[in-house]
C-alpha cells in the first residue's frame, strides 16, 4: 500500500550467501543458538538480501510495489504488486518469469494487498480497497468473491478506514482456515488494536465467513503481513514510518487462531538490529537495511529454523527500494 507517510542500491545477493554460509560455521551448537550468525535476535537472522529487482521491468511492466508474497510450484514464488500484477519469479534467483495482470468484476484495477497460491494453482488476493478477496486462476481469470464482514467494510459502509484494511492474507496449514489481517483499527475500536477475519473451506472447496480474532500492535505500528508457519501461529510483520527518521518494522509470532478471540504475541525482532550486509538506503533509516517491508513468506525449514522471505513496497519512488531480505527464524 502507499501508507500515510509510508516512503520507502544497488546489494549483491552474493554478500547474503556467503553470510547465509556463516551459519554453519561460527562456533559450537550451543553458542549458534544463542547468537546465530548475523543475528538480528536470539530468535532471527539475516541470511542474505537481494536488490536485483529495484527499478526494473519485465514484458513492459515495473517490477516493483510489491506487497505480497507466496510459494509456488515447482520451484516459483508469486509476488503481488499493489498496481494489479502478479509475478511469478524463481525463487532462487528472484528473476521474474512472467507476469499476468488483475482486475476486479468491472476491468478496474485492484489495490491488492495480500496472496495466497491455493492447492489447486489458483490464487487468493485481497484487496483494501472495499475492502475484497477475490479469486484468480493462473492465467488472470476471476473466479470468485469471498463474503466480507460489514462492520469491516471501508467507510462509509463500514468502519474501516480507506487504505486500511485487508493488508495480510495467509492459509493456515492444512489449507482449511483463511485469514487476512486489517492494517490499522476500526473507527471506534483502541489506537493499538486491529482485526483479524477468518474463512472456512466448506466441502465443496469454497470458503464461508469464520470467526475474528483481535491483535494488538505496538504503539504507532499497523500490520503489514501476516503469514502462518507450520504448526498454526503466524509471523506478523508489524510497520510505521516517521519523517526524518525512517520505517520501524518489527516481527512477532502470535498464537494459532481458534483459542479464544484475542491473539497474543511475542517479538522475535526489530529488523533495525539486524546487520546491513552493506545495505544502502537512499533516505534517512535506523538501519540502511530498512524499507517499507511488507510481503512475507515461507520458503522452507532447515537446521530446526524456519526461512522466511521479505519483501520491500518501493511505491515506485526514487528514494525507497525495492528489497528481498532472507531471514532464518526459530519459532
């Protein structure tokens, strides 16, 4: 999205592989669990970054305003860009290998948010500006629309704020369960708490309207993405921006939907202590590492940790990035 004040080079990859390679090779096991190489915490490590997308094209569309992000087959990774693109890239290189434009019901296009690759190779994506989560085939085709909440519609139907709303969306596994996260609060609801919506699959592989769940963020933060881990919790990456200053972007773990209607978190860390690797930023950070990070996924498990990758929303402008960071993360 292109937040309130949100703003947002050139990396090697080649840097975040040789420090992925670190990982094996800094002192004893007991001493890795504690201070993992590259640690940005205990509980979360920079392996690499990529710029290699930044300011770049492909088929004549920008690669870039990516706001999502989900695994694919054989070896791909979907990117959603807010401007009504989806990329498929390889996920290894992060090359793009081709790209299919979206609409919704009357040709327009979406502010699309959040991704989902369901199991049947068609894709889930939200979009706040109604807010919507409309279904999509491989090749662009609008399948489908899911039912949505009224009192989570953009006001004046609803009390949503505008550019607001559907930011995250994520299939919990066993793919039964859907759920989107809502950026910032309801009008009415505290400064610091947010919704989460569910969907369940109904034998006939659509999906209903299933419980909401209650989140609080830190002061000054909204949240950016949400992605489930194996086992049901989620990664919540929560994002703010101040002039001058630069973008704070923290990631939780939160409690597996369906134990009551609060979801409570844990940090695992504020990427402003992760190490640059020899990030550059082209405006003011706490860490040139930080963009306006908002698209997460899971990549894989190894080593008893989980890897997760994020991406950068650059809103197409000259002093953000577009950004892949590789984190290892022990859940």
């Amino acid at each position: 999205m292109r937040p309130r004040t949100l703003r947002t080079a050139l990396a090697t990859f080649t840097a975040g592989l040789a420090a992925a390679g670190c990982l094996t090779a800094a002192g004893p096991a007991a001493a890795q669990e504690r201070h993992p190489a590259n640690a940005c915490s205990s509980a979360v490590s920079l392996t690499g970054f990529s710029d290699a997308l930044d300011k770049t094209t492909y088929d004549g569309t920008y690669v870039g305003n990516l706001s999502a992000l989900a695994p694919g087959r054989r070896g791909s990774l979907a990117a959603l860009s807010d401007r009504s693109s989806l990329f498929r890239l390889d996920a290894r290189t992060l090359r793009p290998r081709d790209v299919v434009p979206l609409a919704d019901e009357n040709g327009a296009a979406l502010d699309a948010e959040g991704l989902v690759a369901d199991t049947d190779g068609s894709y889930l994506v939200s979009s706040e500006t109604e807010p919507s989560v409309r279904r999509y085939s491989r090749t662009g085709e609008l399948l489908g629309r899911l039912p949505v909440p009224d009192d989570l519609r953009t006001a004046p139907e609803g009390r949503a704020r505008a550019n607001g709303s559907f930011e995250g969306l994520t299939l919990l596994p066993g793919g039964r369960t859907l759920l989107a996260s809502m950026e910032y609060p309801l009008d009415g609801d505290p400064a610091d708490l947010v919704r989460f919506q569910t969907w369940q699959r109904t034998g006939h592989g659509h999906f209903r309207l299933g419980a909401q769940y209650t989140y609080r963020t830190d002061p000054g933060l909204g949240v950016s993405e949400v992605t489930a881990v194996p086992g049901g919790r989620l990664l919540v990456l929560e994002r703010g921006f101040t002039a001058g200053v630069g973008n704070t972007v923290r990631l939780h773990l939160a409690d597996r939907p369906g134990r009551g209607t609060a979801l409570h978190k844990r940090l695992l860390a504020d990427l402003a202590d992760c190490p640059a690797l020899g990030a550059t930023a082209k405006q003011p950070q706490p860490n040139p590492l930080l963009d306006n990070f908002e698209g997460m996924a899971v990549t894989g498990r190894s080593g008893g940790r989980t890897d997760v990758l994020v991406v950068s929303d650059d809103n197409q402008n000259a002093v953000q990035t577009t950004r892949f960071l590789r984190l290892r993360v022990r859940v």
